[in-house]
C-alpha cells in the first residue's frame, strides 16, 4: 500500500501446515518497517490487540525507520541490522514505499523471518513470483495486505453480485496525484481495484490498456479492457490529477439489471488492519486451511501478472499530452 495513502487491499504465502495445537501458546516477536499512515496502525493495532484473538499471540519488539524518532508511544526505534539479527523477532511488518517491499521482503526472508507486506508485494510479476517461492522454501509465512477486500462495503457488493450472470461491468477509480517514482506504475499502485475485479469475478484476460498522460497538469488517466472467462467485458479505469476526490464508482449490468451504485454499509467494528493482523497471526498459528491459502496465492500473484501485462501495453507506445 502506497505510505500516507487511506488504506485498500489483503493476501499471504504460508508455512507448511501449521502445527495447530502446538502454536496454542507460542508468541511471534514482531517488528514494524515504516511509519507512515500504515506503520502507525500497525505499531497501535499489535500495542491494542483484541482480546481472546489470534493477535494476542503477537508481541511488538520496536519498529525500524530511516527517521530518527527515539519511540513512538511505548514502541522503541531498532536498527535494521538488529532486526534481522534478533531470535526474538519472528516476523516483520513492511509499511514502507512500494519502491522497497521487494527489497525488503526478500531480506527479512532470508533471514528467517515471517513477513506481512502492505500491497503490492513488489512492483514487477517476476519478482514477486521469486519472492513468493522463497517463503515456500524457507517454510516461512509471506501475508500481503489487501484490506480493500475486508470492507463491510465490498463484503456486501460481493453479496449482491454473487450469482448473477454479468453482461458487462465498469469500475472507475479516482484519487489525488501520487509520486511514480516511489509507488510504482498506476496499474501497481491501483491493485486494490484489481483484486476487487478478479475476486467478483474470476481470471479476467487483458484485451487493451491505453494510458493518457497530461505532465503539465499532473494528471493521469488508465484504461484497461478485460474479458472474463466467459467472454464478458470489463473495463478497469484509475484516474489521477491534484484536487481530485478518492471515489470508487461502479456500474455492473448483469441478465437480471444495473448495479450502479456501491451498497451503503456500517463499518465494522473491528479495525481493517486489526482484522489483517488477525488473518496474518492466524497463518502463523497454523489456522488458515490449504485451500483457502491455495485461493489467495493465486490471486495475489494473478493480479500481478495482469498488472504488468497491463504496464506492457500501456507503454507500447504511451500516448503523453502536453
């Protein structure tokens, strides 16, 4: 997730099958990496965990930042070398730029750690395909943050989109200006609205991807065409320019009529990250099922495939106005 950016979307690599009943009382000491937006809700949500849930199992040993900050409420500031080295630290929470996940996943893995990451894990396919087979190996959890799909918002548009046959669909994202150079290709950054698209409604194939560019007004337009499995159309469009509201809109028509608008929806009262960080130490506890597991690797790394065949396009030529 791009730092200082309102929060989105949530997936995860784990361990062979956990040993369930022997984790009951184990702890996993934890580090936070970054402290932005979403460094600081993770560094108060694993401070505050929920009584009698998976969280309790979690125990923050400090948090590593570029920043000199000394400590931040009771959470005292570690350097990265003594976060790699520590026995006492079992697993990282990476909340840095997504220019770093890739570099930074790959070394907390390598030194046995477990690893959440806000999304995306890194910012090309390949790369998180390699990071993805070396938490495999190392027998090490790898989490990716996709809190978009853990919204009471998208839970119930997920409701009423279940079982319906889609004709044609549009999901259009708009939002303020972000720096490329730290979060990557819009496709990447956006992946929130991706996973929203491939979760609803299965593998999709990119049919085009077209990009405007207007430099002088910081403004940037992605369109991307999908088809769906069964020959249906999608169109995916991110949107940014200074000044603009963060607003998803949609519009899904199905046999059966329109959805145009989002579902109104109370928020939940547990805490987006408090709900990831439970998901994350439930994988370390060994209480997330294969198949579940096998579902969310899909699609995570299907996203991003799709993301870069999306860059690819888009750069073939990408069309800039002055």
């Amino acid at each position: 997730m791009t730092v200082g950016a309102s929060w989105e979307f949530v997936c995860c690599v784990t361990p062979s099958p956990a040993k369930g009943s022997s984790q009951i009382n184990k702890m996993f000491g934890t580090v936070v990496v970054g402290v932005g937006i979403a460094g600081l809700a993770r560094i108060r949500d694993l401070m505050n965990p929920m009584p009698s849930s998976p969280s309790e199992h979690l125990k923050l040993f400090g948090f590593v930042s570029r920043r000199s900050f000394g400590n931040i409420n009771e959470a005292k500031q570690i350097s990265l070398e003594d976060a790699l080295r520590s026995k006492e630290i079992h697993a990282a929470f990476i909340s840095t730029e997504n220019r770093s996940h890739e570099e930074t996943i790959r070394m907390f893995l390598e030194a046995g750690k477990h690893v959440l990451v806000e999304y995306p894990m890194a910012l090309s396919a390949k790369a998180a395909h390699e990071l993805w087979e070396m938490a495999e190996q190392k027998d090490k959890v790898l989490h990716v943050e996709h809190i978009e799909l853990l919204t009471e918002e998208y839970k119930q548009l997920k409701k009423e989109v279940a079982g319906k046959d889609l004709v044609k669909g549009t999901l259009h994202f708009t939002g303020s200006v972000l720096d490329e150079s730290k979060t990557g290709f819009p496709a990447f950054s956006g992946i929130a609205r991706l996973t929203w698209l491939i979760d609803l409604f299965g593998d999709l194939t990119v049919t085009s991807a077209t990009r405007e560019k207007q430099k002088d007004k910081s403004y940037s337009r992605m369109t991307v065409h999908f088809q769906t499995a069964n020959k249906k159309r999608l169109t995916w469009i991110e949107e940014r320019g200074p000044g603009m509201r963060r607003e998803k809109k949609i519009n899904f028509c199905f046999t059966s009529g329109c959805l145009e608008n989002l579902p109104q929806a109370p928020r939940s009262a547990v805490g987006l990250f408090m709900q990831d960080q439970n998901l994350f130490a439930k994988k370390l506890l060994g209480q997330v099922s294969k198949e579940e597991l096998a579902a969310e690797k899909w699609r995570i790394l299907r996203c991003l495939d799709l993301a870069e065949v999306i860059q690819q396009h888009c750069e073939q030529p990408e069309k800039i106005c002055s």
